[in-house]
C-alpha cells in the first residue's frame, strides 16, 4: 500500500497515518519531495487498512502496487533519487565515474592507477580485494590487506573507494574501509547477503546478475531497500546471451527502462559487459547518451601484467580521453561531468 | 587470398595481377583507396598461386584472410565505405536517418508520416509494402501497390525509398520502384535471397536476424558482395534474449563490432529492438554515441490506427524533437546531422 | 471460428454449414474422427457468423480460437494426425526413423550409407542436395543431380527420401524426386517458401529455427496448412542458448509441449541439435522417452571424408546399436519400433 | 598435475609420491579403481616437479590437467563415482528418485507426502526450509522449525532428507539436520557458500544455475571438492534461454556432457525445468533415457494449497504412475529402479 498525503497535509496529520500503521504492526517508509509526502507499506495483506487510512484527514489516496517491487518503484517516489557518497552525489545531473583496477594488485598499481583515474575525472575509485573467480585456483584477491591499499589511496588522492563483497559475513569488515559496497553479478541474488546490505546505511552497488531480468534486478535492490538501506545504486554490466562476439551482451536498453520503472540512479559497466578494451569507449558512450548516472570502467596502469581481466582493461591516458569525449556527451544531453 | 600492391604499383601491374588471377579461373574483387590497390580473391586453395602472384612487379603481398568473411571485411578494405543511395551518403561524416511506417497503408498514412519525417530531418523513408508476418491471418501489405506509393511519396517529398524484400521471385518487381531493398531479420539466412540481391547494383540494408551472430551477419553480407553487388549497409535491430521486458535487446557492441571487423557502414533500428516507443529515444541517441551511420526509426502519422507496430512508432512531434538531441550527440562524436 | 457438429449431425446439415460459410466468403477446413466432424474457419471478424452457425441443425457448438495457430491446433483437431509418406505412418504408434548423411555427395557415399540405414531399420533416407550455407564459398550441395541420386538409392533400397528444400522457385522440381520436403532451421520463417509448400500436397518436414518460439513454429506450420497442404511434420532440433558446449541445446521439452498443443507428428534431431556424435544416441534415447513420433539421424559411411558435419554423423555401426537401444526405449514408452 | 601410478606400484611407492608432494607445500587428493592410484594436486606452477614425481619408482606417468576443473574431471577419476547417502547410494546402476514438496509447509502436508513419495518408491525426501524467493515480501520458509520436520519424517518413513542451505553461516545448522545440503540455482556461484560445503562431509546437491555453463558447474563442483569435500551430486535443472513457454529449458544434452567431462553422479530436475506438472513426465523419462542417475521431483499433498510452485508439483498419484513408468525406462537402459 501506498498511501499519497495532500499538499496541504499537516504533519500531525502524517503522524497519524504512521501510528496507525505501525499499530498494526507494520514498518512504514515515508518519502517527501517538494510538497508531496507519500508513506509505503510494502507488504499488506489487510483490505481493511486502505479504508481506515482514508478516514484520516490530509491523505488523498491510499493505493494498491501494481509490481511486485514497491520501495524502488516509480510509483513510490516520482522523483530520482541522489544518494550522497560523502560529497559525491550520484543520481543528480552529475555523472560520477567510478575507475580502477579489477583487482587491487600492490600499493604501487594501485596507487599509479588511482592517481590518473582522478586526474582524468573520475571520482571514485574501483578496486577487488575479495574477488569470486570462477575457480577456486585463481587469485582470489588481497582481501583485508586490499582493503586498506584502497582506504589509503582514496585518501591519498581523494577518491570515495567502491569494493565488491562476497560473504554476508564480511559485510561490518568491508563497510569499515568502503564507501561503497558492491554486490557482483553472481550474487545479485544471493538474498542472504542482500538481507545483510539492508542493514547498514552505506550505499550498495547492485550489478544485475548475467542471467537475471530487469525486474528481479529490482526485486533484489527491493531486499536490500526493505531491510532499511535505501540507498541502492543500480548497475547494467552486460547479460550472457548467444552472441559471444563480446564476454556479454550490454543490455542498453535497461538504462531507459530502469529509468522508467524505478527511482533508484543507474550506472553502466562497459568494460565487463565487452571484456574488451577496444568496445569499452563505444559503450561507455552509449550508456550516457542512453541516460545512465555514472560509469564505472576498469582502468590499469599496466594492463599485460593485470592478475585479471588484464584484456578489459583501459590504459590510463585511453581512459582520459574517453573523459574527454564523455563530457561532450554528457552535455549533448544535458549533463555534466 | 588478398593480393596488396605497393604505393608505386603501375596499372599494367595491376592488371597483370588481375589477368593472373582471371587466368586460373578465379573472379578478382580490387578496391582502392587513396593510395593502395588491393585485389581480393575470396575463395581460392591454390596454395601455389600466392607465390606466382609474388613474382609480379608490384605486388608488395599476396596473404590468406583470417577470417571467413572477405569482401566485407577490414582487411580486404581499411577505409569505410561510403554507399550513394542517389545523392545521399551512407556511412560518410554525415548520420543518415531512416524514417516512416511499419507497413505501408494507405496514401494519406503514408504522406502525412512522409511529409513529418522529411521536415524533421530525414533523407529516407521506409514503408513495408510486403510484410513477413508470424502468422498467415496477419495483413501482409499492400504489395505492388505500396510499392507505387512509396515511390509517389517520395518523389513528392524528395525521399529516398527503403522497403523491404522477402522473395527472390521480387527482386526485379521492387528494385524498380525502391533505392534500398532491405532484408528482414528473419530472411538474414535467406540464402537464395541473399544470391538475388547479389546480381542487381542497388544497395542492400541487411538487417541482424535476431537469432545470429556478428559473425554470421557478415557472412551473410559476403553473400551479396560475392555474388557482384558491394552495396551492403549492415542494420542491427536487436537479438532475441531472456530478456523480455523489450521485445528484444539492442546489441548496441555490435556497432563498435562491426566497425572493427568490416568497412561496411552500419545503422541501428531502436523501433524494432525495443518495441516500445517510450525507450526508443534513449536507444537511438546510445546507437550514434557508440559509432552507427544512421538510424531506421518508425515513425506513424497516428499510432492508435496502425495495422502493425504501432506500439513502436513515434509520433511525427516526438520523432522531431527526437531529432534534435541527435544533433547534438552527433557533433559530440564528431558526425554531422 | 471453429464448428463442432454434433454427433449425430448428417451429412447434410455439416453441408449446410459449409455453405454457409462458403457464401460468406470463407474457406472451411473439415477435419472428422470416429464421431465428432469439426470445421474450421481459420480468420474470421464477422461476429454474426457464429449466431447464423448456430440456427443450423446439427452444430453443437461455434467457438472462437483461443490461440494464434488454429487448422495445426488441438483445438480443432483432438486425435493425432499421423501422415503416410508412402507406406511408412508418421506419427502413429510406430516409431519412424529418417537417416542418412548431411550432404549427398557421391553415388558411392550415398548407396553405402542408405544401405546401412536401411539394415539397421530406417524407412526413410535423408541427404541435402540443396545446402544452405553460412558460407557462400562452402560446398552448396549437388543440387538436381544429388536429387537424382537421392531418388536412385530411395528405389534401390527401398527407403522414402526426405531432403531440404531452401528456395520457393524449387519446389517442383524438389517435389518431384522427394517424399518429403525439408525446410531447415534458418528457413522457418521465410514465409514466401511456406506458401508455395502450402500449393503442394507432399509432407513438409519442418525445422524449428534455431531461436524461434514454439508458438511461431506452429505459426509456420499453419502457414502450410492455411495454404492447403496439411501434412507437416514438425522436428525439434535444438536452439540457440549462451551453452556452446553443444552446438545447440536440445529443448526437449518441446516434445510434450508440441503434443499438448497440437496435433501434428513431432520428431526430433540429435544430429544438429548436439553437433557431436558422442551425444546422439543420448538425445535420440531421450527424445522417444519424451514422447517424439520419430529421429532424424546424420550417418555418414565415412564420417571423416565428410564435406559437411562430419562431426556429428554417425558410425553406419553406431547407428545399428542405437536402434537396438532404441527399440527398447520405444516399447518402454508403448510405441514400436 | 595427476600422477598415474603403474598396475604394480607399492604402497610404499604412492606414499612416496604423496610426500614429495607435501613437502612442496602443495595438498595431493588421492583416488583408487580397482587396479590404479593416481594422485591428483590441483594447481601446481612448479615445472620441476613433475621431473622429480617421474623418478619415483611406480610412477607410470605425471601430466598436466587438460581442463580447469581437476577433481570433478575424467581424467583424474575414469570410474564413476558412488556417493553414499546412508545405505542409499547415488551414481550407481540404481536409479535414486528424490520427492517431496517445493517448500515445508506443516507437519500434515510432509507426513502426508512423504509417506506418499516413500511408498512409490522415493528414497530421498525433499523439502525447503530456507526457501531464496525473489521477493522479500514472499514466504522465507519454515527454517529450524522446518528441518525438524524433516529429521522427523525422515525417521518415521526412513527417507533420506536433502535441504537447500542459502547461507556460508548455515551450515552446522542444515548438516545437523540433512544427509545432502542443497545448493540452488541461483548459488552455484556463491563461493563464499561453496567454500564452506567444502569443510564438511556430507554429501551437497549442486544444482546448474541457470545461465551457467556446464563448465563453470563444474568448476563450482571443484570448489566444493578442493574444499575437501569429494561427494558432490551435480543437478541439471533447466537453463534460461528465450523460450518461456517453460520456466525454463531442461538441457538435456548436459547428462551425456557431465557423464563425459566428470565422473560425478548428474540427477536431473524436472520440475524446476519446466515449472509445470504436465511436462514433468516427459521430462523424467527423457532425464534417464539420456543417462541420469537419479531424478529429483516435486510432489505436493495438496498442491492447489502449496505456498509455493504448486502448479509444477505433481500429485502423489501421478507421482506413483511415473514411477511406474521410470521403471521401464529405467530397464530399457540397463538400470534399475
């Protein structure tokens, strides 16, 4: 149920709704833009509920979802939502770059890699300390020892830091060094570990699963905006069809139709989505004119000797100029970067 | 085999080259940019006609192609071509736009939709005058007599004709009336088609079949050009996935792709990728970003009335203002529009 | 509209019914098991048309379809169709095995391996002679004289001949040497050549495209019957999915789901669906467990001199094993073999 | 690497091997047929090393792995693997069936299947109590209180229990409980959850997600088994692909390629694959015919009241015609049931 207030609703009158339904032993969620205030009831079984709401002066409508994802839908918040990373918002008419490595290596990449990604543009930095590899004998990532390479180069160079995340027990150690925590595609619907992202206030970036549909996309940022962390950061990193020509099929499309169905901001991965270099400024192109928030591209400072994903990564001075070119984009629709 | 000339090659080397290759019974393809001439035998197991072919004056290398594709491919040909349809380029600086109806369906349909598309911009009407339908109850075009009134509108508005073409038995019936014959996505494969359309000089659009590969589609595009006819501009339309919230996915990769691998030009179809006219912008601003010489967009005079697509077309305003954005992202990425 | 006639409707009122439908312009297919004569009218808008139905003595009912697919529907048609091809009953009790080489490519190859399948227990001979190519520069197939051929070793061994058919212009000179006429994946929706199989009354063996819905496989199938000719026999061949462990992936559920659905003979294609011999008997096994009316099997005499798919033939001894199998697989599943 | 030790080596001479191996710090997995002992160490850089393991007297041959998974292959075990899940064993001549309903709901709606599923011939009891559901909103499962249940059916109509675990915490807990701990779908790449299985015992059912490849399954069963955990029971359950007239497509072209690539047993689940009772007959019979060692089924007491996937589970007498039917099948190919 969502339940729209009046413009003219008080807040006393607001108050009123939320007692009455955390009386029946529901959790409300309020959302507020200029002047309209809308409170969400996720999962209501109880017809009765949408008359006794109606009864309470300054709400105009108490209404069923039409979709099975209610927190991140349209439907409950008209207008897009910024979330803050420290200074940096995205979803606002900024564009934010996030670029790195694949894996955090050694101080000394991670650090080359940092320093040019921010001098180019970028805003936060990307790097896997915990990384899940399709093999249990590949390198598998510094872990805690990643962690604090990536804490001290963003401060070094004033960097927000976005790190994946594996186990839903690691959520307290790597939301201790990260700004961000992403879920990977792997794992996107790997409910246990969205059950714990629901529980901090840290943004998550949620890449969708290489198998997975828009809507259950959105079915997974709703676990973790139903937790009570509201702040999910969506990410089109390419779907595994037929055609192999590329690692995936970037799925552009889910851009203007993440837009439409959900408030949430959206980024794209192109340098997953292609495992190419070669492709990744084509995409990256297109995933803003497409009206993505943000990209996030990986960037090496010395792709031969990458312990992974060497191929798909930018060379840091590709990379500068692909910010060149991004920025004209950006504002050819009226964006900035 | 692909037979390079040296800069300083004389015509009388060339054609002794060629006279060589005519000798042993196979059809040489030359090309010739600004300062090399490069003569392409695509078939050939003569593994000793690579050595005769060294001993002529001239020849700088006689090489196997890599691929399977030859003609249409980047090593027979490094400059992109430019196909005249009359006096309007495809796949020069300039972005070429393709608009009009699904199918063809009546004169007033068909001049109103025509007059709104040339005002906003485009060069090229379309209009299906035979429609490969699913099913046999479906309507299947008006036929010759769409075809004279594609070729009424266009002369009365100074627009080229792209129609499509689902029979070899209509090759001659429809390149008498249309600048472009276009091959559906579900006719890729057609190889009868495919060897028709080898034989006349008109420029093919060869649309993706939504069940092929990069690969395949060059092939098929080698198809036409083996069979004499190099007039071939490649149109990705979208792939069949999982995927269902879009009628299919866009493989906006395959644009940077095709680049790579083939000099031909190629053009992106938002309309038929999404099915849906609401992210139809959204895909077409991303094709040009990502590098496609033009788009084919359905463009309908009065949605609610159409006898197919209408869901996808645009409405003339839309398609308009629609327009001008691409104006915008064409000179971000240095094309004109 | 489809009519249901009452059991004890005469002769005379279902002519009345065809009448009237006739009159109004109309064209009635009648489809009669032990009791129950059903007549269909495949597209029609005129709502009156079912009252006016009603007044006639004898109808028992005149529903709508309730699918797109309708004369190839179980709705019209609850018993199952079974096709003679000759003597040999597809779609009966008994199991119908087709075998033979991809290409015809010689007398000797043909006659060897026909013989071979013959001994072991196929009644019918496959073997292309018109081959669609990725390729324009691959072996295209003997065309007339590998009809020929086909023709020579079907009489000497007494087998029917199943071969493709890939151009519309072709098929009378195909139906001329074959019993049944084969359309191949890539082909299942050119439409142009269904009509002209609908002109003919020869069985059709269609192939499902490699990534074609089973509703638009049905869509073609009715394409066929719509035209006139209601002996199709459908054949499940695998399609196309991001494993490319096999070449195509069987979808072995289309087997019971082609059964609920409709009435036609199904059988299935280890050969293309798996690309590898290794895998056939499996899926072969897998596909009479299932439910399929028969196999379509690639046996080559001489796998590795092959000029197409050797790959995937089978051993004329491998071959003779799997029948054994098979045969015990059938009467586990109460068909014969 | 694996180290093939000759038909006549000592004992003395393996343990030779072993410690040579260990003494380089690197951990050696042994496995014995009948007559050869091959020693197997997973990932191994060191060059020299298999100069040295090759002095050793009694060693036939040290060579590289062909593929990425090492445990799980061929090649390093050529006989079939027999786990045993009690007195029930899985991967031998005896087909296993696995039943139960998709979910524990009550004690009445188990007891009541279970005695059902045991008295058609079901040794395995199935039943969720962590259900992972796409939505936060839908029924979680019964969780501890739902492993009760199941200990306590399993003892009252001597079943044994598989169960899904969703978490890496979970696992004391379920193996408390289960004799095999299920991995779902939408886990398979969950390594933190995989590494854990790897530290236990009991047997883990790995079911394909389902737009993995069949070599990433079995990379994700190599997790498990480097773990130290060799009984591993890999689960075909149908993949994602652009046909959704199932839930999903049953790959059963993965049986012949599992049994080929490893020498773990494959059961194959229908009713996940197809998501609907009518197609789960076809589908378990097709699942032996190809070669499975066992089925896993969903049956359901009740299935209209079924809080989840009722429309795929079967009745409990469908179940026992099916059973019926198997057995048949089951002969036909040389197993029993």
């Amino acid at each position: 149920m969502r339940v729209v207030m009046r413009d003219d609703a008080t807040l006393k009158q607001i108050g009123q709704v939320i007692t009455l339904i955390e009386n029946k032993g529901y959790q409300p969620f309020v959302v507020k833009d200029d002047k309209v205030t809308t409170i969400c009831v996720p999962s209501i079984q109880d017809e009765k509920l949408f008359d006794e709401v109606m009864q309470i002066q300054g709400v105009k409508e108490a209404l069923p979802f039409s979709k099975p994802y209610r927190l991140v839908s349209r439907e409950f918040n008209a207008s897009d939502t910024v979330i803050d990373v420290g200074d940096v918002p995205v979803g606002g008419k900024e564009i934010v770059l996030m670029a790195g490595p694949c894996a955090v290596e050694s101080k000394e990449q991670l650090f080359t890699t940092a320093e040019s990604v921010k001098k180019a543009g970028a805003k936060i930095l990307r790097g896997g300390a915990f990384k899940p590899r399709t093999s249990p004998y590949s390198f598998q990532g510094l872990k805690e020892e990643g962690l604090k390479l990536l804490r001290e180069a963003g401060r070094e160079f004033d960097l927000k830091i976005v790190t994946e995340i594996v186990s839903p027990g690691d959520v307290e150690l790597i939301a201790g060094y990260a700004d961000i925590l992403q879920v990977g595609a792997r794992n996107m619907q790997n409910f246990s570990l969205l059950e714990q992202l629901g529980k901090i206030a840290k943004p998550v970036l949620l890449k969708r699963g290489m198998m997975c549909t828009i809507e259950e996309m959105l079915m997974s940022a709703e676990y973790i905006a139903a937790g009570g962390n509201p702040n999910v950061i969506l990410c089109e990193r390419g779907i595994r069809t037929f055609e192999r020509h590329m690692r995936n099929t970037l799925d552009i499309s889910a851009v203007p139709a993440l837009k439409e169905l959900s408030h949430l901001p959206i980024i794209v991965d192109p340098s997953h989505a292609s495992g190419n270099d070669r492709y990744v400024p084509a995409l990256a192109l297109a995933g803003i004119a497409a009206g993505a928030d943000g990209l996030i591209i990986e960037v090496h400072s010395c792709r031969e000797e990458a312990l992974c994903d060497g191929k798909q990564s930018l060379e840091p001075e590709t990379f500068a100029a692909l910010v060149e070119q991004l920025k004209r984009v950006a504002a050819a629709v009226n964006r900035k970067l």
